[in-house]
C-alpha cells in the first residue's frame, strides 16, 4: 500500500515500475540490535564507573593557625574500605583562591572505616581555608607521611 502522497510525487516526476522508490520499512531486527546494543553499551558505562570509583571520601572537620608561624592545622576524616591504603591531598588556599601549600598524606591500610586525622600543613602566605582532595588508593600500602597526630 502507497503511503499518502507517494503515488502523485511518482506520477508528478514520471517515475514508474522498477524506477519508482520504494516505501522504507524498518526491519524489527534492526530496532531490536539497536535496542540491545544501547542496553549494552550503558551497562558497560556503568560498570566502569562503578568501578573505578572506590568507596573513598575525605571530609574536612576543623582548621586552626599553626602554632609555629605561618602554616594552618588542618583535622580531616577519612572514610574508606578497611584494610585499603589511600594517599590524599591536603591543600591550604590563601584569600585570593591560590594554593599556598599542598602536602600529599598516605595513610596505611587500617581496620576502621572512618580514620580522624591532624595533618600540619606550612605555607608561603597566610591561608585562610583547606580542602581534601584527590583520594585514591595507593599501589603499596605504606607508613603514614607524614605522621598523623
């Protein structure tokens, strides 16, 4: 059966028999390879997502100046897998958003989930804020570095 205005566009132009286009039908065994191929593919996204992201997360607890001078005392907890090594970055900002000292902590695989550590930063410039970020586990575990408090 023509679809509605096929026969008059063939008539209009004098196409006939073997020249005049035919109708396109959606085969269902490419809808139903497409469909699946899409399922596919969003299961392998979320599998590589899921698992490259590890149940890692640092939280920041407090902040105060360091004693000695110029640095800041930063108290995080880290919340991770027991018995997993995991090297964070702890980072003091000064007031303009620049980093004004950084110190990579590994901390060694342990049996508790959630850790509470004091890491002392020293910086160029007086900071006014911290952050822990970039957790990720480490190839080997090893010691804390520096030593936590």
């Amino acid at each position: 059966m023509a679809r509605y205005g096929e026969r008059r566009a063939t008539q209009l132009l004098g196409l006939t028999g073997a020249d005049a286009p035919r109708p396109r039908r959606v085969r269902p065994v490419a809808v139903l390879a497409a469909v699946v191929a899409a399922i596919g593919l969003a299961w392998v996204v979320w599998v590589w997502q899921n698992a490259t992201t590890g149940a890692i997360s640092a939280d920041l607890v407090r902040l105060r100046p360091a004693a000695t001078g110029q640095g800041l005392v930063v108290t995080w907890t880290l919340s991770r897998d027991p018995g997993t090594a995991v090297t964070c970055q702890v980072r003091a900002t000064g007031g303009d958003g620049s980093t004004v000292g950084s110190l990579p902590v590994t901390v060694r695989a342990g049996q508790a989930r959630n850790t509470q550590l004091v890491t002392d930063i020293r910086t160029v410039a007086q900071a006014v804020t911290a952050d822990v970020s970039g957790c990720h586990v480490s190839p080997v575990p090893v010691p804390d570095s520096p030593p936590a408090r």
